[in-house]
C-alpha cells in the first residue's frame, strides 16, 4: 500500500523540486508544509511554484529556536511525517515525545552534524540530536560521513543516506562542455587559457573571500581568468582586477550554461555545499580549502576526492603553487571523474530513490 506522507522544511527552493516529485510519484499522498514565508524564500534569490505548498503557523525566535502548528501534520490522511533533525524544533520534540499518543511515524531529516562544530562533533556527536534519532522511526541523512557515524550507534535503526543533489543535474551532464568552449571564450572575451569560476551567494565570510582575492592576486593575470557569479552584502570589489569577469546575480539558465562551459576549474575556499554537485555536473574540478577551525566546510565537502575530482589545498601557498603546476590535460582527467561522481550517484532520481528506502520500510 502506498504510503502518505507529510514534510516539515524551511522553505523548498528550485533546486529542491525534482527530489519531491519523485517522493510523490511513489506517495498516495505527499504534503509539503513550510515554516518561512513565501517572500523571505523569494528574498534569498530562490524561484518557487507556491501552488503546491502550505505554510505551517508558526513562532520563529532569531531563526533558530522553532514552535509550529502540529495540528495540519496530526491529520488522519498522513502515516508518515517527515521532520526536520533540529535540536532547536520544540514541536519536534513534542512529537517525537508523544508519539504512542497520535500514532505517527516520523522520520527525520538532516545532516546530523554542525557545520560550525564540525570537528568536533565528528568525534564527538551531539547528545541532543542522538535524544532525537532515539526517538525518531527513520532518519535521512544528507550524506555518508554522518551516515556511517549514526549508524554506528544506531545499527537497527532504518537510516539512510540521501546523496544530496539539486535539480537539473540529468540536464547538465548531458551537456557537451567541450565543442564550443573556445568559441564562447571568444563570445565573452575571456583572454586567458585557464579560467576558474566561483558560484555562490556573497551572504556570509564563511565562503573565505579573503583566500578568493589573495588568489586572484598571486596568480598570473596573463595565464588565469576569474567567472565571478553572484551578489550579497560580503561580496567583494572585483572591478580593479583585469582577470576577473565579474556577472553579478545570474539567474538565466543559458548565461549559466554558457559560462560553465567556459570554465575549467570550480573554485570556492571555504563553505563548499550543494554548488559544487552542479559544477560536477559541468566537468569541473573542485578546488577549495582544507576544513578547519578557520574555513568552515558544508557536508557536501566529502564529495571532493583530493586529486581525483578535484584539490583540497592545506595553505594559500600550497594553492598557488598546485594551482601553477597544473596542467590541461590533469584539469580535464579530474572534471571527468567529477562529472562520472555525479551521473553515478548524485542525481534528485537517486536521492528520492535512497529516501523511499526508509518510507517503505516503516
């Protein structure tokens, strides 16, 4: 029998959507409700179809500490509820503690771990959301490393990790990133014969722009070329540099395809998340920073294989100096083995298909 089923998220961005849509291809019922308002979703840049969601009532004390609604999620047409693992959620808690009360199997979903105290909770998981995966039925977990940790402590209890991806990435890999890329160089007047791009909203220093500029200065102008995509409060003066081709906010979906194209490198120092599996899906190596107490990295950093698909650099010297000595036909071998990551395990097709796992089984 088909399972119905609603989730609980903040909002449910573009990038989100296909994931859904194959949850409730294999749902009777697949209700979506969310806690933020349509217009702060739509402020951070995000395109959402709002048709097909519902916002849940709810009291939101400085972004973190969460009371909403529960009623709309206790309604008798749900056997499943899909929550988010957050400590800060006091409904969550509410229900996980009452759940022989309404009866609801509840699974919860997050990365499991802090990316601010990612260090340390890797050795040393938080007791907090250990209480919440005791109480829960089923967990998703965003990607492996959290995965295996879990587990570890939880062996019975039905888990899985996600692979987490973003919509479009079937599109993108089937998308020819070579035949045209010197004649796009022309079209945009890239001069330079190795061009790094660098995609991200410039909302937080988290991203090391600071280790961004420092490497646009140490590099040869002559030799690397800098595609700078995105806007925010933090984003710095590009204007002064001669090798950088700064786009701004880009939300046309051929410009993006054209300046990835052109693109043989993907850098980003720090905070590393979702971005790089859409520049996998492009062919791009990923280039950023080790994580540490310093350079904060998201979950989807261990996607990165040092030298495989991609350069984890240890310092800004180890970065340049890598970086010099690279050669074409290295840059090509790791954006294949990118790109062969993605197509094999990080698409929204497979990630729903990890998800049902845990739906069927409760």
């Amino acid at each position: 029998m088909k399972k119905r089923i609603a989730i609980l998220q903040p909002e449910v961005p573009h990038y989100r959507k296909e994931f859904f849509q194959y949850i409730a291809k294999q749902c009777e019922i697949t209700d979506i409700y969310v806690y933020n308002s349509f217009e702060k979703t739509k402020s951070q840049g995000f395109n959402i179809e709002t048709n097909s969601l519902k916002h849940i009532p709810n009291i939101n004390i400085k972004n973190a500490i969460l009371l909403y609604n529960p009623w709309e999620l206790l309604s008798k047409k749900y056997d499943i509820i899909v929550l988010m693992l957050h400590f800060c959620h006091i409904t969550t808690w509410l229900l996980l503690l009452t759940k022989k009360l309404h009866k609801k199997k509840i699974i919860l979903w997050g990365q499991g771990i802090s990316i601010k105290r990612y260090l340390a909770e890797e050795k040393r998981p938080d007791w907090r959301l250990k209480w919440q995966i005791e109480l829960a039925d089923g967990v998703w977990l965003y990607n492996e490393p959290q995965y295996q940790q879990w587990h570890a402590l939880f062996p019975k209890k039905p888990m899985t990790t996600l692979n987490n991806s973003l919509s479009g990435t079937d599109i993108i890999i089937q998308r020819d990133v070579i035949s045209d890329k010197e004649k796009l160089r022309k079209k945009y007047n890239f001069k330079q014969p190795i061009i790094l791009i660098f995609c991200a909203r410039f909302e937080s220093n988290y991203r090391r722009t600071d280790l961004l500029i420092k490497t646009i200065e140490k590099l040869d102008t002559n030799r690397f070329g800098f595609i700078i995509i995105g806007a925010g409060k933090y984003k710095p003066q590009f204007s002064k540099y001669s090798n950088v081709y700064d786009f701004g906010a880009v939300y046309d979906r051929t410009l993006k395809d054209e300046l990835f194209s052109t693109a043989d490198i993907y850098f980003q120092p720090g905070w590393v998340g979702l971005s790089i599996v859409e520049a996998m899906a492009y062919a791009k190596p990923i280039f950023t920073f080790k994580r540490s107490k310093d350079t904060f990295q998201c979950v989807e950093y261990c996607y990165i294989e040092h030298k495989k698909n991609g350069l984890i650099f240890e310092n800004l010297n180890e970065c340049i100096e890598t970086i010099n000595a690279l050669t074409i036909d290295k840059i090509k071998e790791m954006g294949t083995n990118a790109r062969i990551l993605v197509k094999e395990k990080l698409t929204p097709k497979k990630m729903a298909t990890n998800a049902y796992t845990i739906i069927k089984s409760l």
